[in-house]
C-alpha cells in the first residue's frame, strides 16, 4: 500500500515538474544558439582608393564600422572613413622644380645645380607653404548572412557609398631670367598661388565575404567585391596674384573621373 502511494507521489511530482524541465531545456539551447545582434569596430586593412582608380591618398583613412543584424540572416552594414589633414607630399600639377628638393637633400649643397639651371635660362622653382586634403565618407549596405560550423559564416551583399574629399594648397612661385655675363639675373616673376578642389564620389559595390566569430565577442569579417563610380566630379580653382599686382587670376577646372576597382577590406568588430 506503501509503495502504491509512493508510486502515485513521484507520479504527480513528475507531471508538475516535467513543464520547468523542458522549459530549462529550452532557455539552454536558446542561449547556446543564440546569434550577435550588434557588432561595432574598425577595417584594419583595405586597398580601397574610395575616389579614384589610381591610389592618391596618402595612407588608408580611418574606418568605423557597424554591423546590425536582424531576422536571423540579415545584417545592416553601416562605414564612416575620414582622414583630418593629411599632409601630400609633392606638388599640386605644376612642372617647376619643388624648392625643397632643390635646396635640399642629406645635407648637399645644391647651390651649384641652381647655377647651372639659371645659366641654362630662365630658372622656376615654388616654395609650398602648406598641401592637404580632408576627406569624409559614409557607406550603408545590406548583406546576407549564412552560418557554418565552427564560428563561421559566408555573406553576399552590397555597400552603397558616399565619399568626400577637399583638397588645398597655398605656395608661392619664382621665376628668374637667365644669368647674365656677369652672372647677374633679374627676378620676372613672384606670385602667390592657391589651388582648392574637391571630389565627389558616388559609388556601389557588390561583395561576397567570410566572418569568423572568436570568443564568442570577437567578430573578424574579410570581404571581395567590385566597386564602382555612377557619379564622380572633380572641380576646383587655381588663383594667381603677382607681387606687383593686386589682381587676381581665377582659373577654374573640373573634370570626370573613372572609379572601378576591385576591393578587399578586412574589419575587427567587438559583439554587444
């Protein structure tokens, strides 16, 4: 009789506890299943020239990152690079020797290359005073997201972006006649010059790709694709004022620019 009532007892305790077993399970395999929701972090690496196909930027801009998925599979990828006065090294299009290489050079007394230069003729240099570019951009896309095994998943997508870059420079110019017998010259020319310009770039790229998830905070993520420009303008202003003249000469320019390369860009993300 005992035993029959034992029996009807743990029967009982079985059926009331039996919903908060399987409601356990479930919380278990929800967070071991559980997928990111919010990743923020910055490329590490890229090859992207984001305004034209040719490289003239002076070292990759900074890049944030941010990645938010929803719906299991898809992830909202959001880019802000920008660089704040970055120096160029060089001259902005002109063919006159640049003073600091003339004058300059491991200690070299360059005096002798300026002589032979002026009794050849009329002797050009410019002296730079500054030469920069800011630049700022913004990308949102979209991609598709499909787990493997092992922290890892492929995505396929794109990234439509925005990018701008303002270039300035402000130098001065000479110009010397051709030494005389006398090894004298006469100075024809010192002008001031600034050049101002700016690039717009409006561009798509289409792009396949590899995440990897580490220590379930870290999310490493590698992508290929092929951007290119649908928009892409460049315009801007040479202005000229001689020193003996309070006149100023306005040259202005614009011109179209090809944007099509392909891409690869490696980011670090940190999972919220």
């Amino acid at each position: 009789m005992k035993t029959m009532n034992m029996k009807r007892t743990l029967l009982i305790l079985y059926i009331i506890m039996s919903p908060l077993f399987v409601n356990a399970q479930r919380e278990n395999s929800t967070k071991q299943n559980k997928d990111w929701k919010l990743a923020a972090g910055i490329t590490v690496y890229t090859n992207n020239n984001y305004v034209m196909d040719e490289k003239v930027l002076e070292r990759q801009p900074i890049e944030p990152n941010v990645r938010f998925k929803f719906m299991r599979h898809n992830v909202l990828r959001f880019q802000f690079p920008f660089s704040l006065k970055v120096n160029i090294s060089g001259i902005p299009g002109i063919e006159s020797p640049y003073l600091d290489q003339v004058m300059n050079g491991n200690g070299e007394n360059k005096a002798y290359e300026i002589w032979k230069g002026m009794e050849a003729g009329t002797f050009n240099f410019i002296r730079m005073n500054q030469y920069y570019y800011n630049l700022f951009g913004a990308s949102l896309g979209y991609d598709y997201d499909y787990k493997l095994k092992y922290g890892f998943s492929i995505f396929g997508g794109f990234d439509f972006s925005f990018t701008h870059e303002k270039i300035s420079a402000d130098y001065i110019g000479v110009d010397f006649s051709e030494l005389n017998e006398d090894n004298q010259a006469q100075l024809n020319d010192l002008d001031f010059l600034t050049y101002k310009c700016q690039l717009n770039c409006l561009s798509i790229k289409p792009l396949l790709g590899l995440r990897y998830i580490f220590q379930k905070k870290i999310l490493l993520e590698c992508s290929i694709g092929k951007g290119f420009a649908f928009f892409n303008k460049l315009n801007g202003r040479h202005t000229i004022q001689s020193f003996d003249s309070n006149d100023i000469t306005v040259l202005p320019f614009w011109q179209r620019r090809d944007y099509k390369q392909v891409i690869t860009q490696l980011s670090i993300n940190y999972l919220f």
